[in-house]
C-alpha cells in the first residue's frame, strides 16, 4: 500500500493537470459512469465537530481506467486551539476489481486542489477568453488554490484580494507573489476587488452574500465553492437570476448549495434556471458563454467523483517519480 502525505499529494498533483483531471471527472458524472453517493454529515457536536464521507465508484471498460475511492473529512473548530488545521482528511483508494485498499493520500491538500481545479476547468469553458483581472474573496486555503488555478488557465495580470482579515492576505500574497506571475493586490472591500474583476471567486466561510449584485460588471464569470450547505450562501440573488448558472450535480446542487436553495424557495429563480452541469459543457452537449456580455456563475459544492479522478493522476504520477512512502497491509 502507498501513502502519500500532503507535500506528496501536492507534487504529484500539478494544478494544471488536475484540471484537465475534473473535466474527466465531471464528463464521467455526466455519462452516468461515475457512481457517487450523496455527502453524509456525520454531527460530532460534543466536540464542535462534523465529520464528511463521500464515496464513489468510476467505471469504464479498461479495468485500469477504473477506481473506486472514499474520502472522510471532518471540520473541527477547536483544532487551531491544539495546533491541528481545522480541516482533517484521507483518501482512501481501493482496488476497483478487489475492493483491497492500495493507497491513503492526505485529503485536505488533495481536496483544495481538486476543488480549485474544478473552478480552473469551468472558468476555462465559461470565461471570456481575454480575462486579464480576478477577484479572489477570501484569504484561506481555498484561495490560494484558486488563485493558483486561474493564473494556470487565463493571462491573469492582476489578482484583487479581500478579506475580512488583513494578516491572512498578507499571508497569501507572501506565499503566492512568486508562485503566480499576476500582480497581487490588497483590497479593503468586496465593492474594490471586483470593480475591475473579469472572474470573481468566492472562497469564503460567509453564510450571507460577499458582494452586491450591482457591483458586478457585464461579462464576468464567478465561481462560487465556500458554501456547501442548503442555509449558506455567497452570492446574492439578484446576480444568481441574471446569470448562466452552471453546476456541478443536479443532484448535490439541489441538496447542498444554498446559493440557488434560497432564490428558489423566495420565488426569486425556478429549478429550470439552471442552464447545465459542467460535465455536459466539457462533453459538447451544452453550450457555454453566449456572448461577451453575459454574466456567468458556476456553483460548487464538491462531489466524490473529483476526489476519484485526482488521486488516480496523484497515484500515476507518484509512483512515476518514487514519491510516498510502501507499506505492508
């Protein structure tokens, strides 16, 4: 059995080949080859805690193109007391045609990848092609990968950063200025981040909406990933109904992601509003941007598909270069 603990997972998931990875994932979704059960929330709220478990199964007819993985997360907020990260995870991969464990990759790490490569891959499709300026609200793990993750896919010059805590923008534009060729810039407000912004990312722990609707400019592609609970929101209402919306599940969507649950029970958007699931832009069968002008918005909420896909490129490119360490099991 190979493990791979999170600086393994980082060198062996590249951010570019990991979005080309949730294309993958999200056209396998799509075609009905990736079996995904929903989330389940486990409460651990003795200890202020939630714990996550997303299983999937990925067929295909070449065995070797197979996987079958589960991922458990859980969020603890007292972790940052004792000096642990609030997020702990493992992948665990499975044989496909034994069901013998054969790998645990560190999940955090491969989950912020992967969840900002999905961002990558439906900004690919949905932004305008000259997008030169981003807006990245937030400053935590999240961000940074997305801010990782648009530079990769678009000539980003310059990348607005706000959030409500100033140390932690430091933070990242110290870590990130020589990792991205754009101009990192600090922002005050969500109103001063995406008045230029071509793409906006939300990456927030928010549970209301970040910015104004009237702040946001014709032609700009937001993605939205903060959120994965059917109370919680980033985006307002009002940019959510004048926007191509793209998902990545119906059904995780319509379980999970309060950016659209909430327009639609206020009567403010219809479930048809909703334009397609990214696997269907990725395989052709649905159209993307219409013209330069429209608004569009690609919604979030994760599934286990992606977590599959990523460690298949992780395990490939790992054993590739001898990273991670053997075990017997």
């Amino acid at each position: 059995m190979l493990i791979l603990n999170a600086r393994d997972v980082r060198q062996a998931l590249p951010m570019i080949e990991a979005i080309a990875a949730m294309k993958e994932a999200f056209a396998a979704l799509t075609e009905g080859r990736a079996i995904v059960l929903p989330r389940a929330h486990l409460p651990i709220e003795r200890n202020q805690g939630i714990s996550l478990f997303m299983p999937a199964y990925i067929d295909h007819e070449d065995s070797s193109r197979q996987a079958l993985t589960i991922k458990a997360v859980s969020l603890f907020d007292q972790n940052q007391s004792k000096g642990l990260a609030r997020i702990q995870a493992a992948v665990l991969v499975l044989d496909p045609t034994t069901g013998a464990l054969s790998a645990v990759l560190e999940g955090a790490t491969l989950t912020g990848i992967r969840t900002a490569a999905a961002s990558g891959a439906a900004t690919d499709l949905l932004a305008r092609p000259d997008s030169q300026t981003v807006a990245i609200l937030g400053a935590g793990v999240q961000a940074r990968a997305h801010l990782e993750a648009i530079c990769a896919i678009r000539p980003i010059e310059r990348a607005f950063i706000h959030s409500p805590t100033p140390a932690k923008v430091n933070a990242l534009m110290a870590e990130k200025g020589s990792v991205v060729s754009a101009e990192l810039v600090a922002v005050e407000s969500s109103r001063e981040a995406i008045a230029e912004a071509d793409i906006i990312c939300c990456t927030s722990t928010s549970p209301t909406p970040i910015f104004d609707d009237a702040d946001v400019r014709a032609g700009t592609h937001i993605n939205a990933v903060g959120s994965y609970m059917p109370h919680v929101r980033e985006v307002p209402s009002a940019t959510v109904a004048r926007s191509l919306v793209v998902i990545d599940s119906h059904e995780a969507a319509w379980e999970e992601a309060g950016d659209l649950i909430i327009p639609v029970e206020a009567g403010e958007i219809t479930r048809d509003h909703v334009h397609a699931e990214l696997g269907e832009l990725v395989l052709g069968t649905q159209a993307g941007r219409s013209d330069d002008q429209q608004i569009t918005f690609f919604k979030s909420v994760g599934i286990a598909a992606q977590d599959a896909f990523a460690a298949q490129v992780a395990l490939a490119n790992a054993k590739s270069r001898n990273l991670g360490q053997r075990v017997n099991w």
